[in-house]
C-alpha cells in the first residue's frame, strides 16, 4: 500500500451528472495515492433539501421538491451499466428523504432537519462509488457518521478532532489498503450516533478532517474553477488563478468570503501540515492552486474577497462614558451565542461592529437572539445592506504604502467601517451592497491588472 495518502473532494456540480462524475473517476483513477473520495450532493440537491427543512410547504410543494430531487438522482443511475447494484439502496434512501419531509415536525427540530440535509451527500456517494467502479477503481461507499464524531449543535456541528482521529485508524485507515472509501462530506454524527451537519458549504471541511485524521500528504478539492483566483472570477473576468497560496492567506481568504474553501478547510491543513490544491474536475490538466506553508513569494497583495449581508451593530448607553466593563458585558453575551465580530470601532459612548448575517442561517437566528439580549443593556441600532471587502496580502501592517494604494483606489466610495493592523494578512472595510462589485473591480484594477 501507497504511504502518501491523498484524500480528493469533489464539490456538487463535480457530482452534479453521470457525464461530470466520469470526469472526476478519471481523476482519481490517475492517481494510485487518492484512497479516499469525498463528495458533495449533485449540484441543487442540498438547496432543494434546505428549502423542504425550513420552508412550511403543503404536501403538493413538498411532492414537488421530492421529485426534483428524484429526478436528479435517477438520471444518473439510468446511466449506469449496472444499476442493480445501488438501484435498491437508491430507493430506500429516497424513502427514507420522503419520510423525512413529510414529517410533522421538520420545521421545528434541528436533528430531523440535519438528517434530512445528510440525504444528498448519502445519495450522490453510493452512486459515484458505482461510476468509480465502471472505471476500475474497487470503490467502496463508507458511512462517514462512523468517523466523523462532532458535537450536538445540529446544522452548524463542530468536529471532535481527536476522536475522528481514533475511529478513522481504527474503521476506515484499514480498508485503504485494498479499498477506495467514497464517503459524504458535510456530514457527521454525535455521540448518540444522531446525524449532523458541518454548514454550508461543509464538504471541504471534511475533506480537510479525514486528510488530517489519516494523516494524508495531500488534499485536493476539485470543484467548477482552475484554482483560487485573485478574485471571485464571477465578480469580474479579469480575475487570475493563483498558481501558490500561504495556509494563513487561503484562512483568510475562506473566513472573509472566498466561497471556493469552506472557511475552516484551513485550520486541520494547518495542524498537519498538508498540501491543499484546488483545481477543476472538468479541466484537471490547467493545474491549479497548492495551498502550502511556505509560499516562495509573499506579495502585499494577493487577493481580495467579498463577503455579504453584513449587519452593523451599534451599541449605545450614555453610561458608557467614563464607565468600566461596559464592553466586556457586551462582549460577553455576544461570546454567549457563539458570534464571531470581524470589524469593531469604538467612541467615547458607542461601540459599533459588524455580524455575519446571511438570510434563513444559524449566524441570522442566532443574531436576533443576541440583539434582544443586549437590548437589555443598551440602545441597541441594527443597519443592514452592507457587504465586507478585505485585501489579503502579506506584512500589510508594516509596509509603507500598502493602505494608501488601497484607499487612493477607492477614494470614490463612502467606507463605513475599516479594519487594519490586527492582522498582518488583511485590509477589511464594510461599503453598501449597492457599492461591493463596484469596489472589488476598481481595487482587482488597481492593484492586480
Ligand atoms: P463546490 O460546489 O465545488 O464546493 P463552490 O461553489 O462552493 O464549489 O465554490 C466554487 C466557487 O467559488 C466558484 O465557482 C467561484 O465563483 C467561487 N469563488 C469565490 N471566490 C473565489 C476565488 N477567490 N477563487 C475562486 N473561486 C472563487
Ligand atoms: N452539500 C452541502 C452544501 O451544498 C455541502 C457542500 O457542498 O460542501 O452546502
Ligand atoms: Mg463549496
């Protein structure tokens, strides 16, 4: 057996049809070291399963969304030599996503609601180990909830590292000799053996985790663009792909919104040392993106990122002049329902910062909670409609000029809130939404055309 394991991931519109996932078992059939197979749900199947666990539906809506769903899976094992082999396990899947869906109470418990979400990962897996196993690649479909121990916090789960580490040498770690273990991403389970999600967008993360708990060489997300790109190449053409990337600028890239990695790929990457790549699965030979811990250059400027529907929070108590401890109970209950603050600015009587809010999400209940808690402290003012810019780069906070490039850039637009110095790898600013693209193409121009 190999000693360099690689884990490869592969996102929904790599799984999204037969044709596509063909593409990706060549891949992998390329590479003897790839032993395990992460994927996504085909492209749309989680947004359908999102909309039948949130959305109050009639049962004509809900028989609707099931059939979509259907629809997408079935024309991918019509296409197979043999589909005998999963067309039971198929159907009872899709029994149990009916029962699921129709249940009374999905809109109300987050434990069905994660075990409704886990069905478009449970689905797309069993049949791309079947495509692998039409390439020659003895494919095996593995239930990650047996490795994949996270804590109870269904549809944002955290993982348990050390005990995904144990399970993983003792239950998947053996197979790799012999076997290629196609398993979900996103999902996982607790320790009741309960099904959980990791969020959106959680594929790469698990990626990450089982490369890490392996202890693989490599992890490659293969995914719909030839690498991480000095922009999101959907906000403006001029975009580059990157050939290298630091694992401290592609963190700082997923948390401030680069949608290509889920924003805690990085953090088990980083432990491990492991070499992430990104690249396409419908053009592998362009090559892509290695993410590595030493870059062979560190320029000012690498990339910049949008992150959107962000709210600002101002907090105002005229107490809070020559009083102390005032932050810290503010502070305290934001920690209390697990918020993270990107951008603070204080005054004599205000603290202003922003929340990530995006719409029917955990951060978007949790932050209503939170503003009503703090309502109880404090004048409280909620503005929406902004998005976060950030600049990465490297040394930005002691290099001469790195800033003024960047305001002289933008001087047209009206900046809300800034954030520079805490970080050597970053330049945040909060512009209007109306504003965002506008500004990200100005600054793409000036700083990388
Ligand atoms: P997958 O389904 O494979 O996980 P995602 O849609 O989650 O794919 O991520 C890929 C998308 O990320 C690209 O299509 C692109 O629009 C977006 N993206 C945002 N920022 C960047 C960036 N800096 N470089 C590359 N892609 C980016
Ligand atoms: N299928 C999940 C989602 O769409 C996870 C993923 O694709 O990474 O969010
Ligand atoms: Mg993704």
């Amino acid at each position: 057996m190999t000693t360099t394991l690689n884990v490869a991931k592969f996102g929904g519109t790599s799984v999204a049809n037969y044709e596509t996932m063909c593409s990706c078992a060549k891949i992998i059939a390329n590479n003897p070291n790839t032993r395990v197979v992460v994927v996504s749900a085909a492209a749309g199947v989680t947004n359908h399963l999102v909309a039948l666990a949130n959305t109050p539906l009639t049962s004509v809506q809900i028989d609707d969304i099931v059939q979509k769903i259907t629809d997408i899976e079935l024309a991918i094992v019509n296409r197979l030599k043999h589909p005998e082999d999963v067309q039971e396990k198929l159907t009872v899947k899709l029994e149990e996503l009916k029962a699921l869906a129709t249940n009374e109470e999905i809109n109300f418990r987050d434990d069905l609601k994660d075990a409704l979400l886990s069905m478009g990962e449970r689905m797309s897996s069993l049949l791309f180990s079947a495509v692998l196993r039409e390439f020659e690649v003895p494919a095996i479909n593995f239930d990650v909830r047996k490795v994949l121990r996270t804590n109870s916090t269904f549809t944002n789960a955290s993982p348990e590292v050390s005990t995904i580490k144990q399970l993983s040498h003792s239950l998947l770690l053996p197979e790799l000799s012999h076997s290629v273990m196609v398993t979900q991403g996103f999902v996982g389970a607790d320790d009741q053996g309960r099904t959980t999600t990791l969020g959106r967008g959680g594929s790469d993360f698990t990626a990450a985790l089982l490369a890490e708990a392996i202890e693989a060489e490599t992890c490659e997300i293969w995914t719909d663009v030839i690498g991480v790109y000095t922009t999101d190449p959907r906000i403006t053409d001029k975009a580059k792909p990157l050939p290298e990337l630091s694992f401290e600028e592609a963190a700082e890239m997923a948390t401030f919104g680069a949608k290509v990695l889920h924003p805690a790929t990085m953090e088990p990457a980083l432990r491990q040392n492991i070499k992430v790549f990104v690249g396409s699965s419908r053009e592998p030979e362009k090559g892509g993106t290695w993410i590595v811990r030493d870059c062979e250059h560190e320029p000012s400027y690498r990339a910049i990122t949008r992150r959107k529907d962000q709210v600002m929070v101002t907090v105002k108590t005229p107490k809070m002049m020559y009083a102390q401890g005032f932050l810290q109970r503010v502070f305290t209950i934001i920690a209390k329902h697990q918020l993270s603050v990107d951008l603070v600015t204080t005054s004599e009587i205000s603290v202003s910062f922003t929340l990530d809010n995006p719409p029917n999400t955990v951060s978007e209940k949790m932050n209503k909670e939170t503003l009503a808690e703090l309502t109880t402290i404090c004048d409280v003012s909620v503005e929406q409609g902004f998005d976060l810019v950030t600049v990465v780069g490297n040394n930005m906070h002691s290099a001469a000029g790195v800033s003024s490039k960047i305001f002289a850039a933008i001087s047209d637009f009206n900046l809300r809130m800034i954030c520079f110095g805490a970080n050597p790898h970053n330049l945040s600013f909060v512009v209007s939404n109306q504003d965002s693209e506008d500004v990200v193409k100005v600054l793409h121009n000036a700083l990388f055309e």
